[in-house]
C-alpha cells in the first residue's frame, strides 16, 4: 500500500507539479502510509527493493 500511494504521489508530482494541492495531499499519503508501515514492522527495503546487486 505504501509503495502504491508513493506511486500515485510521483505521478501526481510528474503531471502537475510539487505545488499542486492533489500532488500535496497525495504525497501526505504516501507519507502516512510509509510511517504506518514503519509502525507495522516492515523494513523500507520490502516497499523499495534494491534493484542493483551489492
């Protein structure tokens, strides 16, 4: 969920800019949902898996 509202955030920001006030609500969100997450015990790698090898 969080790794979507991120998602749905960027576009947002893409279309319309980081002062549009959907792209603000949107980015709150993913915000929220990241912390919830956090909260949750999931580790930030689970939403944003490393695509390069170490």
């Amino acid at each position: 969920m969080a790794r979507a509202a991120q998602h749905r955030a960027a576009r947002a920001i893409a279309a319309h800019g980081l002062a549009h006030p959907v792209a603000l609500v949107l980015l709150a969100a993913a915000a929220t949902a990241a912390a919830h997450a956090w909260d949750a015990g999931h580790a930030v790698n689970e939403t944003h898996p490393r695509t390069t090898p170490r």
